[in-house]
C-alpha cells in the first residue's frame, strides 16, 4: 500500500507500480469520485465530506473496500492508493486480510514536504476520459487543457482549492500520519523519498519493493 499526504504523487506513482506488479490498483479516491459522477446513494453520502477536504466515515469505506477485495480481479494481489487513512481503517484490513488468508506485504511511505505538496495540489489537472494526472508545470500535456494519451479535456479537482488542500494537510497529520507508526511496529513500513522527476520517484519504488521481496 501507499501511504503519504495529499499530492505527494500517491495517484501518479501507483499506476506505474500497479503495471510493474501486474496487480489493480485500488484507490478509494477514484471509487469514491466514481460515485460522485455518477451520483450514487454512496456517492450523495461522500461528497459533502470530499469537498470539505474531511474523511468519509470509516465504515463506509470499508465496507466499500471489502467489497472491492472480493472482486476476482484482486484474489493475486493489489495495490492500495488512499486506503487506510485511519488506525481504525488499517485494523480492520489487517482483520480483513487475515481472514483471506493473507496480509499486507509493504507500506510505502511517500515523503515530500508541505510547500512542494501544495505546488503539486495547485497545478494539478486530471483527464476526464482515461483519468491520467497531470501538472500545469511539472508535467503539462502538449496542449494545455488536453490530455496527450486519450485527447479528452483535463479538469481541476474540487477538493483542490487553497481552503480545502490546507484542511487536507490538517486532516493527514492528525488522523493518517499514525499509521506511519502503525506499520513501523509491524515491520513493514519504507520510507521514499518522493521529490525528484517522476521516473525517479518510480525507479526508488521498484528498487524498495525488490529488496523486500
Ligand atoms: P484521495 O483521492 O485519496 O486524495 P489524497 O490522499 O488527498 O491524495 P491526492 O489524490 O490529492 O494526491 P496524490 O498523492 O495521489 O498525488 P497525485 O499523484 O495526484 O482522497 C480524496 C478524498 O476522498 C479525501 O479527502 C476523503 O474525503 C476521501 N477519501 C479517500 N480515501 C478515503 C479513506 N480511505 N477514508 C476516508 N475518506 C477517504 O499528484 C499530485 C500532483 O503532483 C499531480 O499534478 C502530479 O502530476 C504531480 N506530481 C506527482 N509526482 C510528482 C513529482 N515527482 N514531481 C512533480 N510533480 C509531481
Ligand atoms: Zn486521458
């Protein structure tokens, strides 16, 4: 799993592992947004939450998530982006886990300072087809506004505004830095250091899943 404050490239990096791991990726983020768009009962429930920059409560996400987990796609493996976020959260998948038998092999902690979190948050665009994160700066698409892979139009996330990244960070060092702790005492916590050209970033994630196994 992946654990580091909004904007540390959680989303951009996990696309990348998730291909080099031959595994889904799993990001309550997007299942959440998913819902949003198509303004499920799930989704009504989670957008007010999502645009005040606060935690959809526990069990909500989790009931989402076991229910994820069953799909046969992640019987081999996953890769979770955004989930846990709480101590409640990563024991109730450590229960979850051991109940399939199986458990979490590696957290990767993605470590990047709060003004560089910010600059990322604030240019960053997301494409509306096929869902590629970009960056107005450190990583534009050749035409501004559209996105290179799939051609469709970029947009700005809402929860992306000054109000709502500052009470992000709050909410992240209050309720999931924890779990940095958590995962320490369980042995299975990496520390990455996430600042640097993407690639380089990716490069640092293959080299600290290789030598754990
Ligand atoms: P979620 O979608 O999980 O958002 P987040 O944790 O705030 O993380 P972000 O998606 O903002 O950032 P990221 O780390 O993925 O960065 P990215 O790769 O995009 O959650 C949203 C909301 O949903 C929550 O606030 C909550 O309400 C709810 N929610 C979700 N999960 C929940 C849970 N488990 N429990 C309760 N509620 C939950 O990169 C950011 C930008 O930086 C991009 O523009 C990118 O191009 C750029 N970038 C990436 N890497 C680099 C680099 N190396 N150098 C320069 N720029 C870079
Ligand atoms: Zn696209």
């Amino acid at each position: 799993m992946l654990v580091g404050p909004p904007g540390a490239g959680k989303g951009t990096q996990a696309e990348f592992i998730a291909s080099h791991l031959s595994v889904p990726k799993i990001s309550t983020g997007d299942i959440l947004r998913a819902n949003v768009a198509e303004g499920t009962e799930l989704g009504r429930e989670a957008k007010g939450y999502m645009d005040a920059g606060e935690l959809v409560p526990d069990q909500v996400v989790i009931n989402m998530v076991r229910d994820r987990l069953a799909e046969p796609d992640a019987e081999d493996g996953f890769l979770l982006d955004g989930f846990p976020r709480t101590v409640p959260q990563a024991q109730e998948l450590d229960k979850m886990l051991a109940d399939l038998g199986t458990g979490l092999d590696l957290v990767l902690e993605l470590v990047v300072e709060e003004e560089e979190v910010i600059r990322r948050l604030s240019g960053r665009r997301t494409c509306r087809g096929c869902g590629k994160i970009w960056h107005v700066e450190f990583d534009p698409p050749a035409v501004a506004g559209v996105c290179d892979r799939c051609g469709a139009e970029l947009f700005q996330r809402d929860d992306d505004k000054p109000e709502t990244i500052a009470e992000r960070l709050r909410v992240y060092a209050r309720d999931t830095q924890p779990l940095v702790a958590y995962y320490g005492a369980q042995g299975k916590l990496v520390g990455l250091d996430a600042v640097g050209p993407v690639e380089d970033v990716t490069q640092r994630a293959y080299d600290a899943l290789a030598s754990y196994g």
